[in-house]
C-alpha cells in the first residue's frame, strides 16, 4: 500500500515490504492471513495516512500460534540445544537485523512517527541486546550443588516453555528485544502480540528470524486487537511465561488473566516520574536535559519525568530557561530533516494529550507553555506543541499519566519536602535527583519510591542494572540484567539421601 505521501524518500526495501498487503502473521514458521478475513490499517502518525493492511488473528489463531510454540518447544530441539549451539542461531539472528538497521529503522519511523535517528538506534538496542543476552546464557552455571549434611543436593535451571509476549505501541521493535531477548537465550520459545497501532516491525522481525534460520515456531508473531488477540494470548493455558508492557489498566486485566491459569506474569506499566532539582544545579544545563527528555519521542515514554520539582530559590529562572527551550522545539514529520519533535502515535493519543490540557487549566493549573495542536505543513498528522504547567500537585495534570509532551512544574522548600512530593503519587517506575551534592543525591534518591533512581540524569538503561517498577508501575521482575535471565528458567531441586 504504502499510500503515505509519495517523494518521501522511502527505501526500495521498504516500499517492497509494504506492497505485499495485507501482511500476515508468522505462525510456526508460515505465513498465516487469519481464519476470519478481518483486516486493519495501519497509519503514518505524521500524515493521517495509511501504510499498509494487515491481517487480524482471531482467538483460534492464537491458539495454534501457542499450540506452535509449545511443538517448537518439545520437538524443535530448541530448549534442549547446548547455549552455544543456541547462541550461534540468535546471533544470526541479530546479524540480520544489523545488517537491515535502515530499513527496519524506516519501517519503525513511519509506523510509530518515530525520527529515522531515533528508530535506528532503538535497532541496534535490540541488536545489542540480543548478543547480551545470548552470551550471558552460555556462562551461567545453571546447575549448583547444595552443601546438605547427609544428602546430595543440587537445583538446576530448565526453559519454562512457551512464553507470551504483549507490546505497546510506543517502542515497538525496542521493547521486543528487551523481552524476547532472554526468553529465547534460556531456551523458551514466544507468542508475540504487537500493539495493533504499530505492528510492522514485528512482522518484519518475524520474517527476517525465518530466514535466518530460527527453527520454525520458536518466534511466532500474532498481529490482532488487544481484546481479541492479547486477552487470548493472556488467558491462554498453555502460556508457561507471560510478560505485558502497557497500561496499568490493561496491565491489571493481563494480571487477571494469568492468575486464573496461575501463570507468572511480569507485568512493565506506566508512570508518572519525578525529576527533583535542588538549588546548587547549573539551571540552564539541568533545562535543557529535563526539556530533551519530555520532547523525546513526543512524550510518549512510560518512565519520563513529567512531575519537575524544583527547589523554591531557582523557580522562577528555571521555569522561564525550560520555557524558552520548550517553545523553540521544532514540530515537524518524523522522516523529515531538521525535526525536533515528530507526531503523537494517533488521533485519540492526541486527544488524549489536549483533554488533560483542557483539564489541567480548568483545575487552576498555570499554563506556562499552553501547547495544544500543532500545524506542519503539507502533513496531516496528530501533532501536538510540548506544553508546561505548574502549580498544585492535586492538579489531574500532575497525577496522571498523559503519555505526551507535558510537563508539571512545582517548588519545594527542604529535602524532606521534595522525596515527600515525589513519593505522592500511585506510581512507581522511575525518578531522579538532579544536584551536584553527591551525599545528599544519595540519600534522596534512595528515599524515593520507585523500581528507579537515576542521579544527574534521566532515563537511563545500563544492561546489568534492573530496570523495573513497584506500586501501579508494575511487578514481577523488571528487565536488561542478569535476574531477567533467570526469570525464564524454572528451578528444580534434586535430592539423593545418602
């Protein structure tokens, strides 16, 4: 289909790719349309425009996908691989996707409204990892001897088996490596359900794992709507491992879900983080990384600081240094050069993002910088301005997540006063404290309850170091170290009386 707009510079691979319409799934390693005929388009978020149609799977889909997974898992030979014959096949895999950054990066770009920059690096993300993963798997000692008086004793690591996999729409191809990375390492095999706004680059993953030799069923991807597909994926009784990334509403269903068959779910949801700004900070430095950070990708990051809690002495400089930094953002389409900021990923985001505006002010919140739509020539996206409020933090735009360029500014006095107005809030994913006081950074960002805290930065993900959440945030497990590994292996012990 391809029908965004025409001269915009679209690879020759990538036009190719959105020509086969409709696009279909990957089950058991064949291409599979759906057993009802049901089909959806996906959008350009910078234009309003389709991209492509894709089949919809229904729940028996779904079912055969698990089915799939669970004969790949005992037949393939894939859980019992030996980690280094395992890991030659995954790094092939993360060869292929190498070798296609560009043109995974463009299909990412132009389905989520991503800039090409962004997209790519969030390729190699999943690339690295991949490998990370994939090499820790062949060096950790899965079996280990008890010292038992009277006994022989050992626990030993095993694959749970089949594990599902639902993805948002925000970091599509990103958020896949983070999760099917150390799932596939241990020797499971996955269902992954991508996010219906933006399921390109998980079809396209799907096709590039076949020919690069991943046996078949090992990675099937389903494309369908959440309440059909994810809610079938999630309630599935031959799903041994399941992980959601979303919504903490949605999150609570998948949860539901899960308990009733009593398969353990890890479960990554939103947030609503702090960024906690003491006096002694060089302001028009901390402005600029704070307002970076809030435009990046549009807002639409779960683990953003949106609540600035600035300390009372440097308010007003650092409200009019993040404003003046906030208006000059340049709002552009995601393919286009010189773009600072690209579009929300659809209509109803949008909404979504104006509504809290509206309420916001209508709750006596300051409007700063006031956003609201934003015009870009010759495009017909969902657009929106960054916008910045302060005042109370009872206000509706300071306690929920808006998943959008919106930030909430609010002063304190002591350090007491800023961990207690950080820790306000039924969130808890991540946070930072920004001050050139090493102790005192220290302590406040240990006081602060969340799976995160960052010092003198923001939205940072160091492979090795957990990266989770607690309270409406998530539970479960978190991602990229070493304990992601071994939440999808099961352990066993073994005992032999002497």
């Amino acid at each position: 289909m391809a029908s965004t707009q025409s001269g915009s510079g679209l690879l020759p691979e990538v036009e190719a790719f959105l020509a086969g319409t409709p696009l279909t799934s990957l089950v058991g390693g064949r291409d599979v349309a759906g057993s009802t005929g049901q089909t959806m388009q996906t959008l350009d978020p910078g234009s309003g425009r389709p991209i492509a149609e894709f089949h919809l799977l229904s729940a028996d889909d779904v079912d055969r996908a698990v089915q799939a997974a669970a004969h790949a898992f005992k037949a393939s030979g894939w859980a019992r691989m030996a980690p280094n014959e395992r890991g030659v096949h995954l790094h092939r895999l993360a060869d292929a996707v190498e070798r296609q950054k560009k043109i995974i990066g463009q299909i990412e770009a132009l389905d989520a409204g991503k800039l090409v920059a962004h997209a790519e690096g969030e390729v190699q993300n999943f690339v690295d990892t991949l490998r990370y993963f994939t090499d820790m798997a062949q060096h950790v000692q899965r079996r280990n001897v008890l010292a038992v008086a009277g006994h022989e004793a050992w626990t030993v690591r095993h694959p749970w088996g089949p594990c599902g996999f639902i993805f948002p729409w925000n970091f599509p191809f990103l958020l896949v490596g983070w999760g099917i990375s150390p799932a596939l390492a241990a020797g499971n095999t996955v269902v992954v359900k991508p996010a219906e706004d933006t399921p390109l680059s998980a079809i396209y993953l799907g096709r590039l794992a076949r020919e690069a030799g991943i046996p078949d069923g090992v990675i099937n991807i389903v494309v369908g709507t959440g309440q059909v597909a994810g809610a079938a994926l999630s309630g599935h009784p031959g799903i041994k491992r399941m992980s959601f990334t979303g919504s903490p509403e949605v999150g609570r269903l998948v949860g539901e879900a899960c308990g009733r068959n009593l398969v353990p779910a890890k479960l990554e949801l939103g947030g609503k983080g702090a960024a906690v700004v003491f006096e002694d900070v060089d302001v028009p430095q901390i402005a600029q990384k704070l307002v970076h950070a809030i435009t990046f990708h549009c807002g639409q990051v779960c683990c953003d600081a949106t609540r600035w809690l600035v300390h009372e002495s440097i308010a007003r400089q650092f409200i009019d240094e993040c404003a003046g930094r906030m208006e000059a953002v340049k709002v552009g389409y995601q393919l286009a050069g010189g773009t600072a900021m690209g579009p929300v990923v659809n209509a109803r985001q949008r909404e979504r993002v104006l509504s809290y505006l509206r309420k916001g002010q209508e709750e006596g919140a300051e409007m700063v910088v006031p956003g609201g739509p934003a015009s870009v020539p010759g495009h017909d996206g969902f657009y929106v301005k960054p916008a910045l409020l302060s005042g109370s933090l009872d206000n509706i735009a300071a306690r929920d997540e808006i998943f959008g360029p919106v930030a909430y500014i609010a002063t304190f006095a002591t350090e007491d006063e800023a961990v207690a107005m950080a820790n306000d809030t039924e969130y808890g994913l991540a946070n930072s404290v920004w001050t050139t006081d090493i102790g005192r950074a220290g302590r406040v960002a240990e006081s602060m309850v969340a799976g995160n805290s960052w010092i003198n930065a923001h939205n940072v993900f160091l492979r090795g170091v957990p990266y989770g959440g607690v309270n409406k945030s998530g539970m479960g497990g978190g991602v990229n170290s070493i304990e992601t590994l071994f939440d999808y292996w099961r352990s066993q012990s073994v005992v032999r009386q002497l």
